[in-house]
C-alpha cells in the first residue's frame, strides 16, 4: 500500500541529494511502494517481512541458513506475500512489535545483525535517521558499532501502540521510553505531535525538534496568479486511504447531508487514494449508499492512482477534506491538495488547526461531526471566490514552505545545530 512515511523519507533523500549531500535508503520489511521513483534502488532490502514474522513465530528459523534468509528477502517473494496479505493491525502483531522494540534483546536480533554488517561494509554516516519511533529498538547497537548519531522521524505511532492488545501496550510503550533515551534527536513534523511524543515518551522538549513536511513540487503549476474558476458544477474532494480511520465515511455523510439540502446543485464527490483488500469492505457499503440515495452517477472512486493521475485528481477540486478520526501527526494529503490550489475543509482536531494556520488555505468546521464539516465545505462552496482566494494563499505558503528543498534545508541546520 502507500505509505505517507515511505513518500516522506524518500522525497526527503532525494533532495538532500539535489542539495549535494550523501543520502542512502535502506528499505525495511517489503519494497517501497511510491508514485515518484525509488531513492532506495540498488539497495538491500532488511528485515524482510517474512524472515521478520517467521523469526517471531519459530524459534527453530533463528538457525536458518543465510541462503534461505536471503531467498525470503528478495522483492519477487516479498511482492508476491504482500499480494496474499491484508494490511498489518496492531491488534494482531502484539509480540512483534515488542520484539522489534526490544532491538538486540528481541527474536529479530540476526535480522539487526545483517543490516549492520551492510552498513558497515557500505557507508560511514554523520548521522543514521530512524523512520519512525516504532524502530527504536535499533538505536542502541547502531550508536555502539557505528559510532554515529540517531535521529529519529516521527509520525503517528501512538495511534498504533495504543491498539496494541492490552498485553502489550503498556510493555511496549515502558520500552520505546527506555531505548528513546539513545536517540540523540527526534523530528516531528507538527507541533502538536512533538507536544505528544514528548509527553509519552518522557523526553525533554530541547530533544525533540519540528520539521514540517515537504512534498515535491513537480507537476504542480507555481502561484503566479489566482486560477480561474473551474466550469461545471462544484467538486467536493478526499484523498488519503480509503478508511474509516482516515474519515472517508464521515466525508461521505456530510457529502449526503449537502445533497439532501440542496444548496450546492449538481455536488459531485470524487474520492481517491490507497484502497487495499481491507479497504474494500468499507468502500463497497458506501457505494451502495450512495446508490441507494441515488447519487452513485455524481460520484467518483479512483484508487491507487499513479503521481501524474493524483495531481489531475487534485487539480479537479473544488474544496478538499480529509476529517481523519485519530490524531493524525501532519497530514501529507493537505499539502498536496494545497499545491494544486485547492482549498481545505478540516475537522479542529490534532495538527489540522496546525496546518491551516500556517498555509492560511482553508477552514476548520466547528467540531468534528459530519454535520459541522457539511456546514464548513457548504460555506466554501457557496463563495467560491473566497474558496479560490484560500486555495491560491494556501498553495503560494506550500510552495515557499512545504516544499522538499524546503524540508532539506530545515533538516540540515537542525543537525547543524
């Protein structure tokens, strides 16, 4: 599936290197999934999904020859598990993500001991960066026979320690707090969000910086005017993974709600994104919602869209929204709805009210409800010519501020200082 993660190292490496800066990428569990091409090409990959599971489950495989280990880390296999698989939930991988926390002290040990070696064999890094706190369990070793620094990104782990089963939750988070005191910095992309890990963590603020995230800006037409009015009727937009977690559903009522009143004539909704084998269940009910309501012919499901096809998809809107259900750490999709100049119609909750008051390109609903967010976008598309004077604010601060020079030049003087 994509990875809103995968998309920010992999735009984050590719322009430390536009910058003239060594960066390698080094892919974890499967091959990166990613509508821009591969900054992590050539690359190993470690820590290969199935050796990862089966080093939990058998105590029998920790003896494996390395050739099997090796067969079961290529891209074929691990492309051909992943196609047999559903998306990875917390309530089932429990002692996995113990483990993994637990670094050389966890069942994938042999796993941290082959990425080492490669590295060591490879590079000598200035600095190592952790993708997200859930990998903390390899910092202590890499610090040890590296003898470098450890940065580690952040971006939504709560919400998937907290769905731990309860008889790991509570270990799981006491040994993220113990191996975050080996990272020498943490870099979170919201204020909100470092405000949170902070506290979960135990960590002292001066250890945790903000470094908001930037997206490449190819394709998308610079803010040299104000676009011009888009013909047709208006067109309410989602892009993000096709979930209840992401609020799809929540979109899609407030969506009937302004159809029933009538205020916007000739509403279409088009929703796009990642949709995977358990995304499918949910997207089915509502299209059979929305055919019930009789209005499967003014909507529009376009998964899986390649980068060209996302920023068409972006670029067709007339107000954007995405009123994810948990506390969602940035929010990729808002800045790449504001490249295209399409203004954001946002839930008050986690690092939206963030994200707007930064990019100033859209509003915030007076409460996280499908009636509120109806009333928001209504008030959007009722003035379009606020909503394109929101959406043009909102793509002039994406291009000054959020874009991938932008998040390399902020990552390189944090580590500088």
């Amino acid at each position: 599936m994509y990875c809103g993660n995968c998309f920010r190292d992999n735009t984050l490496v590719k322009a430390l290197r536009d910058l003239g800066h060594e960066a390698l990428m080094a892919p974890l569990y499967l091959p990166l999934t990613l509508d821009e091409p591969d900054q992590s090409a050539g690359t190993p990959i470690f820590y290969s999904g199935i050796n990862v599971y089966l080093d939990q489950k058998s105590s029998l495989f920790a003896g494996a020859p390395q050739w099997l280990r090796q067969i079961l880390s290529s891209p074929r296999v691990l492309k051909w598990a992943a196609g047999r698989a559903a998306k990875t939930r917390a309530s089932d991988v429990g002692d996995l993500a113990l483990s993994m926390l637990q670094g050389e002290e966890g069942r994938q040990r042999r796993d941290l001991d082959d990425l080492l070696v490669w590295l060591k064999a490879h590079v000598q890094p200035d600095v190592i960066f952790l993708s997200n706190a859930l990998l903390l369990g390899m910092a202590r070793r890499i610090k040890s026979e590296l003898h470098t620094r450890v940065v580690c990104l952040l971006a939504g782990e709560d919400s998937f320690l907290d769905a731990l089963p309860e008889s790991h939750r509570g270990p799981s988070w006491k040994v993220a707090a113990e191996r975050a005191a080996e990272v020498d910095l943490f870099l979170s992309p919201s204020r909100y969000y470092a405000q949170l890990m902070t506290a979960r963590l135990g960590l002292r603020s001066e250890r945790v910086h903000v470094l908001p995230v930037g997206i490449s800006l190819e394709g998308y037409p610079p803010p040299t005017t104000l676009a011009p009015p888009k013909p047709g009727p208006p067109t309410l937009g989602f892009f993000a993974r096709m979930c209840r977690d992401k609020g799809l559903d929540t979109l899609v009522e407030a969506y009937l709600m302004l159809r029933q009143t009538g205020s916007i004539p000739g509403l279409k909704l088009r929703v796009g994104g990642s949709c995977g084998p358990t995304d499918q269940p949910l997207v089915a009910s509502l299209r059979d919602r929305l055919q019930t309501a009789g209005l499967d012919s003014d909507v529009e499901f376009c998964p899986n869209l390649d980068r060209t096809r996302k920023v068409a998809f972006l670029q067709s809107l007339s107000v954007f929204s995405v009123p994810a259900r948990y506390g969602e750490a940035f929010g990729l999709y808002l800045i790449e709805a504001l490249a295209a100049g399409v203004p954001l119609a946002q839930p008050p909750c986690a690092a939206f009210p963030e994200v707007l008051a930064a990019t100033g390109g859209g509003v915030l609903s007076a409460d996280t409800g499908a009636q509120a967010l109806a009333h928001a976008i209504e008030g959007l598309l009722l003035d379009p010519e606020r909503a394109r004077s929101l959406g043009h604010q909102g793509r002039q601060a994406v291009f000054q501020e959020f874009s991938a020079r932008r998040m390399a030049e902020k990552t390189l003087a944090i580590l500088r200082s």
